[in-house]
C-alpha cells in the first residue's frame, strides 16, 4: 500500500501551533475587597502561528463548492506537491517552515478546480516569499486535487491533533529497515550508518527524525539544509553555464549563475544535467509503504 494520507497528515504534526489565548487588560478595583487572580494562559504548544494564519484551535473553513477527483490523480498530485511546494506548506499541505496550513486556506475553501489556486501559483506571492512557479497545466491540475483532496480529510478528522509522541511511530522492525536501507530502498549509496549518520538517534528522535528521513529540509530539524541542486546547462552554441537550480518546465530552465545573478535559458537544443542531493529522496517518496517507511524508522532509531 502506497504511503497513505493519514500517515502524512501525522508527519508535519510539529509544523503548526496552538495560539496563545490574550489575557485582558487589568480592571482597576473599584473597592478595596481583593481582586480575583487574571486567568492562566494556555501553554503554548509546538511549531509557530502568525497574524491572521489559522490554528489548530479554530474550524477550517468549509469548502464552498465540494469537489471530487480520481485516485490517480490525486496520487500524482501528492508526489508533485511533495517536490514542489512541500518545504513551505509542508508534504501533505498542513503548513511547513515557512508556509501556511492549506487546509484552513480560505483561498482554497473557495477554490473551484484551481481557479483560485493556479493564478496564485503562476504569481506567486513575493510578500510572503512565495516565488512564481511555471509548471505544466497537467502538473497544476494534479496539484490542485491533491490540496482539495487533503482538504476534505482533514476537514472529516475528530478533533485537532497536531501533535505526535515517539511512540506513536515506534512500531517498525529495525532488521527489515536495515535491509530496505542497503538494499531496495538504496539508502547505503548515499548515507553510512558509520558516517554521517553515526550517532543520529542521539540527535533526531520521533518525528524530527522520521521528517528528516523522508525529506531533508534542514531548518529547525537539527541539521543543516542540505546543498542546493546545482544545473550544467550546455547551450546549442556549445557555451555552457552552472548555477544554483531556481525553476525548470518543459521549456525554460532558471538558474542562479556564481554572481548571483537569475538568468533563464531555453531548454530546445540544451543539454541539461542536474545534481540534485535530495533526489534519492524524492524518488522514495512515491514507492515507500507504510511498513518501509516505519521499518527504516526503527532501524535509524538504533544508531546511537
């Protein structure tokens, strides 16, 4: 079974934040008789709410136009999302480092098939650090039914769980995880449990560390980010160029060349070759079952 959406909803439980609730201001006593003591202020739970970004504690707001779409479509979607918007909005939509939980989007409440969520991609959004995204009209269609789709199954969750404990995911086999590790799932030809993840589960436990398994994004999380995907771009003239990968659709390709300067070639007659380290990660996304993804869990869980 394919990684399944309510094990994905589970994965960006760290990402959001109950709101503190505002004590108000002091009365002044209109007696000596004492005062009552102020309320308590709820304790603050994890990740971050910003001004005007919906939280856990508050109802989503209902979809106005209820929409279906077919499985593989959303299936698509969801490994689309994962690469391309997945370190802002997190991986299954619920809100990342830096974005907002769609599913309390009232953008996408009012969404009727990507009327509202397209535009905004091919925009953007520079206040908010949201770059333009040019993607195939396919790939947005794929896109917009998975965010719609995520919507719906958060919308039908009892209650507001945003949070996850160590033990609710230690339920994997650390032998079978070490086996997919160096062998199917092909972990061992970029990572060594001797190397760089020496002394891992001393460092990440949980959920941090299950994200950092499936997508290394570096912020908050322990670690480092990892180095950006780096394109060698040789142009039909035979000039070749390298920078810092921004954008790629079947036409363009956007890079960002030693100087820092945002230059875009077109892709018809170049050769392209892109080194990007989280592609191991991405191509793992797709094929990981519930039972691997616990299983490689475990087995990192062991090396302290």
């Amino acid at each position: 079974m394919k990684l399944s959406i309510s094990i994905a909803i589970v994965l960006s439980a760290s990402a959001l934040v109950l709101s503190h609730a505002q004590q108000p201001p002091a009365q002044p006593a209109p007696a000596p008789a004492q005062q009552p003591a102020p309320p308590q202020q709820p304790p603050a739970g994890r990740g971050r709410a910003t001004q005007g970004n919906p939280t856990a504690a508050q109802k989503p707001p209902a979809t106005l136009t209820p929409q279906a779409y077919p499985p593989e479509l959303v299936q698509q979607g969801q490994v689309l999302f994962a690469s391309f918007c997945g370190f802002c909005h997190g991986r299954d939509t619920m809100g990342g480092e830096t974005g907002p939980d769609l599913t309390r989007s009232l953008l996408v409440a009012e969404d009727v098939r990507g009327d509202k969520i397209i535009p905004l991609v091919h925009t953007g959004r520079a206040d908010k650090g949201m770059p333009p995204q040019n993607l195939p009209d396919g790939d947005l269609a794929a896109i917009v039914a998975f965010i719609h789709d995520t919507k719906v199954k958060a919308d039908s969750l009892e209650g507001s769980r945003r949070t996850v404990d160590a033990s609710d995911l230690a339920t994997g086999n650390a032998q079978a995880g070490q086996q997919f590790f160096n062998g199917p799932g092909g972990c061992a030809k970029c990572h060594s449990a001797t190397g760089d993840l020496a002394g891992i589960a001393n460092r990440l436990q949980g959920l941090q560390l299950l994200q950092r398994m499936l997508m290394p994004g570096g912020r908050g999380r322990g670690a480092s980010p990892p180095r950006p995907a780096m394109a060698t771009i040789k142009l039909p003239s035979g000039q070749t160029v390298t920078g810092r990968l921004t954008n790629r659709d079947e036409f363009t390709i956007s890079i960002t060349d030693a100087d820092g300067y945002h230059r875009s070639y077109s892709t018809r007659g170049a050769t392209i070759t892109v080194d990007n380290p989280l592609d191991g990660h991405i191509s793992l996304l797709p094929k990981y079952t519930n039972d691997d993804m616990h299983n490689v869990l475990a087995y990192l869980q062991t090396l302290k």
